[in-house]
C-alpha cells in the first residue's frame, strides 16, 4: 500500500481534537504516520494523544507528538511536513472528524488521476454543506473552494506561508495551481468541522450586501475578511 502521512496542528480545545485524532486512527485506509504538532497549546494535548495510544491498536501507525511556542498554524504544518514520511500528506485540521473511508476515497481518487497533485471532498461546517466544484484555476482565483484537510502528493506539497492570519489554504492551492498543479474533486462530504457551538469567522454571502453589509459587527467582521483578502490578491497579482 502506498502510505499516507497525517499531519494534525493544534492549540488548545483539547475534546474536539480528541475526537478528530480518533476518526484518524480509525481509517478504512491505515496512516503510515499521525504526526500531531502542539502549538503552545495551554491543555494537555499530550495527555490526549497518550490515552489515545492506550485504546487503540497503534502497531501499524508511528504516532508522532511535537510541541513547539504558539507560532500560528503555517509553521505547525511546515514542522509536520518535515516529519513526513508517506508518499502521501494530509494537513488534517484539528476540529475536522473524517468519515472512515475519508482517506481511501481521497487515496482512490488519486489514482485514478494520475495528473492530479491533491484531491478535495466536500464538507460540513457544522450542519451547513460547503461543496466544492471541478478544479478550475480561474474559478480559485475568484474565492477558495478547497479545505485544507485534502489529501497531497509529497512529491508535489510545498510550504505554508508563516506570515499570513487569514485565507492561509487559498493561498497553498493558488501557488500550487501556478505551478501547474492540479486538483480533484469528490463530490461527496468526506468530513466534518466541528464548530462547538461558538462564533465561526464564516458569515452567509446574504451579510456582505446591504443593509447587513452597515451592520456595526457585521461591518467589523466584513472590514477584516475584505482586507485579508486583498492581502492575497496582491500576493497572486490577481485583479478583477
């Protein structure tokens, strides 16, 4: 079998992670590596990657903790992917519990595009269905429609960009996709972002017209989105 590494960034909510680790272990398809990257976390992720290992049968997966100062999820990523071994990496998000064929399917798809360097699936945001599309470099330009937790190539993975807090997975998949790199969908939801009942920075397209758009915390919010996204624009010399 052609081996796949996990790479898991995390701070802090501890029970989500937990559950996220266990769709992990709990693969049709075996990791070679589960590689978790504590960024600074101030609960005790060790403990849940120990217990972790007590209850589940690990003799074929390399379970691998690495505590690092809080340094933002790019440079968590960047550390796991030094680590890994697998022809294949996912950057698994933290909150994300995968469905138990999530990586078979991603691995399938793979192979059966040969000429594609990662595969994408859609998602649930918590209840909400976020569908991606047919990978097009013209439509990614336009907005992301590729998580971060998508299976990769290694041979075809490059760096996360430290210095950016926002739209961090846009701007792997634009400078992937310009250097010739291409993508696969599969059009069914292969995982779930647990959002644990709090504020998401995900707002419905309906608030950013008006009147919402004029709303003080909406506005607040919608300010913070538009300058982020500028950023990459710039980045990628995209212009409308």
């Amino acid at each position: 079998m052609e081996q796949i590494s996990v790479v898991i960034p995390v701070y802090n909510r501890a029970k989500i992670f937990a559950r996220a680790l266990e769709s992990v272990v709990h693969q049709s398809y075996r990791p070679l590596q589960i590689i978790v990257i504590d960024d600074g976390s101030t609960e005790d992720i060790a403990s849940v990657c120990e217990l972790s290992k007590q209850m589940n049968n690990f003799a074929e997966v390399e379970l691998i903790y690495r505590r690092q100062k809080n340094s933002g999820a790019p440079t968590a990523r960047n550390r796991g992917l030094t680590e890994a071994k697998g022809e294949y990496v996912i950057f698994w998000d933290a909150d994300a519990v995968g469905e138990p064929q999530m990586l078979e399917k991603m691995h399938h798809a793979l192979v059966q595009n040969p000429n594609a360097s990662f595969a994408y699936s859609n998602f649930l945001f918590g209840k909400k269905n976020m569908r991606g599309k047919t990978f097009s470099f013209e439509a990614l330009k336009q907005r992301n429609y590729i998580m971060s937790t998508s299976l990769i190539r290694t041979k075809d993975a490059i760096l996360w960009d430290e210095t950016l807090k926002r739209f961090q997975d846009w701007d792997l998949w634009l400078t992937m996709a310009e250097h010739g790199k291409k993508g696969v969908w599969i059009d069914e939801v292969l995982f779930q972002v647990e959002t644990d009942g709090t504020m998401s920075s995900w707002l419905p397209s309906f608030v950013y017209q008006a009147p919402f758009r004029w709303l003080p915390y909406i506005r607040k919010r919608i300010l913070k989105y538009e300058q982020a996204r500028q950023i990459i624009l710039n980045k990628h010399k995209i212009s409308f």
